[in-house]
C-alpha cells in the first residue's frame, strides 16, 4: 500500500523516474513471505529513500527559485508597464492642456477674423459712399461749369450788344 500511495505522489508531482528504485526495493520487501528482512535491503532503502529525499528537496529548490524568478520578473514587468502608464497619463494631461490652448487660440483668431470682416463691409461701405460723392461733385461741377460758360457766353453777348 505504501509502494501505490509512494507511486501516486510521484505521478502528480511528475517525478516518477526518482521513484522507481525506491519502489523496486519495497516490493522486494513486501514479497519476501518472512518478516525477517536482510539489513543490507534495508539499509538499502535507507539510502534509497535519502537519495530521494535530496532529490526532492532539489526539485523544490529549484521550483522555489524558478517562482522567485517568475514573481521577480512580473513585478519588474507589472512596473515597466505601470512607469508607462503613468507617462502616458502625463502626455494626455499636456495633449489636453495644448487642445485647450489651441481651443483658445482658434477663438481669438475666429473673433479677429470676425472683426476684420466687419472693418472690411465697413470700409467697403466707405468706399462706396466715398465714390458716389465723387461721382456726384463730379456731374455736379460738370453742371455748373455748363452753366457757366452759358452765363459767359451770355455776358459775352450781352457786352456786344452793349457796346
């Protein structure tokens, strides 16, 4: 019975092959008919068993230290990748204070344009008024220089007549 329960232990923890010589030497025990066993097989599983035993303590040594190093590099990888989103929230943070300028920025050229446009139909308007004035001093001038030179003529006829 000890030799199955020996077996099914070394099945789950996968160490069958260090097994097998401890096993093999059980069984030898456990067919011999009198219960009077040699010393030199039990001295034998004696050592079989120590051999074991250190092997055992081997594997969970190196199991521990593979754990070790498996827990070492998540946390170096859980920091990496922390380092980086802590870097990433500080971009997003600036990226957000330049839209918020840029935001600002766009509004002040936006009311510049605006203002610009009214000084523009404003300035057009002056331009216009400022050119049918013209137009209207000039049919104006025309006018009374018209008148003018008829009142010339007419003084220069007036003159012949009289003298």
């Amino acid at each position: 019975r000890v030799a199955v329960k020996m077996f099914k232990s070394a099945v789950n923890l996968r160490v069958t092959h260090h097994y097998v010589a401890v096993i093999g030497a059980l069984s030898q025990i456990a067919q011999k008919a009198d219960l009077l066993v040699d010393t030199n097989v039990l001295n034998r599983v004696e050592e079989l068993f120590k051999r074991l035993q250190e092997t055992l303590n081997q594997a969970i040594q190196e199991e521990e230290k593979a754990e070790a190093d498996a827990v070492e590099a998540f946390s170096d990888s859980r920091q990496k990748l922390q380092d980086q989103l802590d870097g990433l929230k500080v971009a997003e943070k600036e990226l957000r204070e330049h839209i918020s300028n840029y935001q600002h920025i766009i509004l002040k050229a936006n009311n510049i344009i605006a203002q610009a446009t009214a000084k523009r139909e404003r300035n057009q308007n002056l331009l216009n008024s400022a050119d049918q004035l013209c137009s209207t001093f000039e049919s104006e001038y025309k006018i009374a220089n018209e008148q003018r030179k008829e009142e010339l003529a007419l003084l220069s006829k007036l003159r012949g007549i009289v003298e």
